[in-house]
C-alpha cells in the first residue's frame, strides 16, 4: 500500500484527495458548498490543494452538502479536471 489517503490522478500527473465542504456563515442569507482538493507529494504528504466554485446553496449547510455529496465519482474527477486546468482555485 502507499500510505497516503485514497486518491485521484490529475490531469497534472499529481495525486488529488477529496473532501467536502460548507460556509461555516450564511451570506446572504445562505450557505455555499463546494470541493476541495488537497495534492500529495511523492512521501504522502500534503503539497497544496485546488477548491471548486460552490456547487451548490442552501438555507442550512446541511441543505448546501446534499446535492454535492450526491455527485458521482465520475462528476467529482471532471470537477478536478476542471480546477487543475484553471490553474487553480
């Protein structure tokens, strides 16, 4: 095994995990939720990370999570893609 928490391949040839993540505070009265990416170097440490736009919205965190936690496997890696290509977050 390699050590490292399970991972994604990149376009950039680096290794991408994926977690979840929702606005601690509502602005404007709702809360934001989006991806966030953190790469791993070659000793399976963290070596950066790449953040999507917000996916999704919703008057709870709870509510802003639902429909990201929902994406497939296949949406999360073209929502990397996308990041990665950009450049960044």
């Amino acid at each position: 095994m390699h050590g490292r928490p399970p991972a994604f391949g990149a376009a950039d040839g680096q290794a991408y995990s994926v977690a979840t993540f929702a606005d601690d505070a509502a602005e404007q009265g709702r809360y934001g939720a989006a991806l966030l990416f953190v790469r791993w170097d070659e000793a399976a440490r963290p070596a950066g990370h790449l953040e999507t736009e917000y996916l999704a919205f919703g008057s709870t965190p709870d509510e802003a999570l639902a429909p990201v936690l929902a994406l497939t496997l296949e949406q999360v890696k073209a929502h990397l893609d996308q990041c990665v290509a950009r450049g960044g977050s």
